[in-house]
C-alpha cells in the first residue's frame, strides 16, 4: 500500500486517481483543535468506510 503524507489547508483539495480517471475527493473541511473534518465525494460504485469501522468488522 501506498503512502503519502502531507500538510493541508482548510479548502485544499486532494484528488485520488487511477491511470485512467480521478476516483475521489477529500477537501479538507474544518480543523479543529484535536480533530480534522474531511469532506469525501465519490461515485457511489467506490466504497468508503472509516478505519475504525472497519476494525470493529474484523473482531
């Protein structure tokens, strides 16, 4: 798996992309002391799930 880290800005955007076409987009939305709103938009055949739970899953 691949790995990018980086700094952002509230408004920033953050295109995922295949070879072929852009897949997703996360804007980040609203930072907050200890927390960080992430606004993802993607067609609805992609599949998105928190890490958290889809940790729960696994147990």
């Amino acid at each position: 798996m691949a790995r990018l880290v980086i700094t952002q800005k509230i408004g920033d955007k953050i295109y995922i992309s295949n070879d072929k076409e852009d897949i997703a987009l996360i804007t980040i939305g609203k930072v907050d002391r200890n927390q960080v709103r992430l606004v993802f938009e993607a067609d609805r055949k992609v599949h998105i799930t928190r890490g958290n739970a889809k940790e729960k899953k696994k147990i």
